[in-house]
C-alpha cells in the first residue's frame, strides 16, 4: 500500500505576557492543539520583551526572554517570533520608569496583533481616568442598579482641591496599580494638606478621591510633570 505522505502542521503562537514564574502557561497549554495547527506559548514579562513592526511586509516580531516556553527556551535565552495571539496578565506600566513598557504594547497595536484583554483597553488602562470615564457610560446607559459604579471626584490639579468629597475618603495619586499611591483623608483639614504635600511631591498631578473600604484599585490618575 501506499504511504500518505505526513501534513505538515502549522504552529500558532501565543504570547502570554505575565512575569510570575509560578504560573506556567506553557504546560496550561501543554497538549492542546487546533486542527492542523500546533500551539507554541511564550511566556515573558514585558520588561523582557521587545517588539518590532515592519510595515512593508506586516510582520511584527517579538523577541523575548521567556519564564516559560513550549519550545523550552527560558531566560536569560532569547527567542524571537512571530506573536499570533496575546494574552495579558501583567501592568504594562510599572510603578517606576524602569517598569514602563508601554512602547512593546504601542508596537502590537501598531501591528494590529490580537489580544486577550484589547489592546485598546490595556490602552485605556494606561490612564484610569479614561477607563473610569468609559466605565461611567456603561452605568449611565444601563442604569445603576443593573452596573453599579464607585463614586468618584477628579482633580486635574491639585489646586483644584479645595471643596472636599465626603469625609472620610481615599484619594489616590499616580497611575500604580496594587494601592500605591493613597492616602486616607479624614477632615478637611488634612485634604488641604494632602493637596500641598501633591504640589511639592508631584507639581501639577492628577488625582482621584473614592469612599474608604471600596475597590479604589479603579481609581488611579496619571502623574503630569509639565
């Protein structure tokens, strides 16, 4: 009998941007495949991936160095790929400049690679006024009761700080993530001087107040320094 020649399979990969070595995408992954494509996952923190988008052929190539990949290569080896998918599980802007990459996101999205979260919404993430802000619409259109929203107060400057929210509340500063950045105020009094101490700490900031003993992780503000 004849032999039928094998069918090469095609390999997807998927980028999965998390830095926690404890959690292994690649052995999530381990076994699953699509029909006649295999699937290859590289696991890296953004700050170990770079990414770079050539518009006359389209093609985005990451290299990184991996926690975790299917292939086996981990850092401090580099792989470099094209990402066909990526998963994201990690801030991409850190809390110092050090951790900031948002210029990897910026290439993906110039490159239009799919993604898990959006792109744009990691986009939108980067600036929690603006993810607020689109959070607010949904609580408008759908009503209170069905989504119910934290209520806030923005201060593109802390000179605007003058008419306090109701006491006690969070005000939370700078785009971190995890609850860097607050302060519990509790008179108004202390919201004053919260104000003068974001004046000389941070010049012209952006913040936000919240109730206390709510998820004001949402309600962070970009620094500005000019």
């Amino acid at each position: 009998s004849k032999r039928m020649a094998s069918v090469p399979q095609r390999t997807l990969t998927l980028l999965v941007c998390d830095g926690d070595a404890m959690h292994d995408w690649a052995d999530m992954f381990k076994g699953v495949s699509l029909p006649g494509c295999a699937i290859r996952v590289v696991q890296a923190s953004w700050i170990e991936i770079v990414c770079v988008y050539y518009s006359d052929s389209g093609s985005c190539m990451v290299t990184a160095a991996p926690v975790h990949d299917t292939y086996g290569t981990v850092r401090p080896s580099t792989t470099t790929f094209k990402p066909d998918l990526v998963i994201i599980r990690n801030q991409v802007r850190g809390p110092t400049p050090a951790g900031d990459r948002r210029s990897v996101l910026f290439g993906l999205m110039m490159a239009n690679v799919p993604a898990m979260n959006s792109l744009a919404s990691e986009y939108m993430n980067l600036e929690r006024p603006i993810m607020n802000g689109a959070l607010r619409e949904i609580e408008l259109r759908v009503g209170q009761d069905k989504f119910p929203f934290i209520q806030q107060n923005y201060y593109s400057s802390s000179s605007g700080m003058v008419i306090s929210p109701e006491l006690p509340c969070i005000v939370k500063v700078g785009h971190a993530h995890r609850g860097m950045g607050k302060m519990k105020i509790s008179s108004q009094v202390r919201f004053r001087v919260g104000g003068s101490h974001i004046i000389l700490r941070y010049h012209r900031t952006r913040s936000t107040t919240c109730p206390p003993f709510s998820p004001c992780t949402t309600t962070t503000a970009l620094p500005s320094h000019t």
